[in-house]
C-alpha cells in the first residue's frame, strides 16, 4: 500500500499508525532517497525526474510481495511515477492520497524541524502534484481533520474495522 501526498500532508505519522491498526510495518520512501537527492533538497532544490527515477524503482520494489504487510510513504505525485512505482512492485497497489489545503501544509512545513524539505518547496510539490484518477484504486483522505479520524476512515475504506472509544 502506497501512502502519497505532498511534503508536509503527514504520509509518516499516518503511515506509522495506520500500520499499528492494520498489522502492517511502515516504510518511510524518503529513507529510500539516494544522498543526492537529500542534499538538492536540503539546498532548496526541488528534484528533477532524472532525480526521481532511482528513488521511484526502489519504493516500487519495495512493495513487490513484502513478506509482511506494508504501507510506504512516498510522494508520488505525478501519474507516471505511480505507474513507475506499480510496474516495479509488480501488482495492483492500493493508493491512499492524503490531500489539503496550501495553506494547512505551509503551515505544517513552517512548523516542522529537522526534515530536509524546507518549507521553500511547497509550491513546487504542489505545481507537480498531479491527483490521483479514478482508474488508480485510490482512497482520497482529508487532512484536516484528527488523526484518529483519518485512520478510522482509512482503515473503514480498507475493510478494517473503526475505532471503537
């Protein structure tokens, strides 16, 4: 399972407890980034697909029959670095897109230490971001709203069950 959105949506603290809910493991793509690619974005450099297509080939093999259950973090913003990432994996890859606004992301960004995108980069991810078609097997979350209620709606959708409290 694939966990997409734009830097600073929260792909890691919802990857990380969703897969607590599911029985999964978590897999953060930007671990999977070559040096490179860390040191043009903590530049204020945005990555060009050439940058990409390493990093993309490697979240697809990742998700190529885990043995355990996994969900990966990975931008993936344009279509065609999904279809990249599904042709690695080698299947179906179900894809959650975790959407909002400019302004809730620029905020989360400006807020946010210790990560190598600055928050320079917004416009950037979202002048790439290319939003997932219906054909994608996707689930579209918003954002905005608590974090129990975005894994409760992810795991519903998914077939888990909700949040019982």
């Amino acid at each position: 399972m694939l966990l997409m959105g734009v830097a600073g949506c929260g792909k890691s603290t919802v990857g990380v407890a969703l897969a607590e809910r599911i029985g999964a493991v978590y897999l953060d793509g930007d671990v999977l980034h070559p040096p490179e690619n860390i040191a043009k974005m903590s530049r204020g450099e945005p990555l060009d697909d050439a940058d990409r297509w390493p990093w993309l080939t490697l979240v697809g093999r990742s998700l190529a029959a885990p043995a355990t259950p996994l969900v990966v973090g990975c931008s993936a913003l344009k279509r065609r670095y999904r279809d990249h990432i599904r042709l690695e994996a080698g299947a179906s890859v179900a894809l959650i897109h975790l959407a909002g606004s400019r302004d809730l992301i620029a905020a989360r960004m400006t807020a946010r230490t210790g990560h190598f995108m600055p928050a320079a980069l917004v416009e950037s991810q979202y002048a790439a971001l290319e939003p997932p078609g219906s054909d994608e097997n996707t689930i579209d979350v918003d954002i905005d709203q608590p974090i129990d209620a975005i894994i409760d709606r992810i795991a519903r959708l998914l077939g888990g069950t909700e949040h019982d409290e």
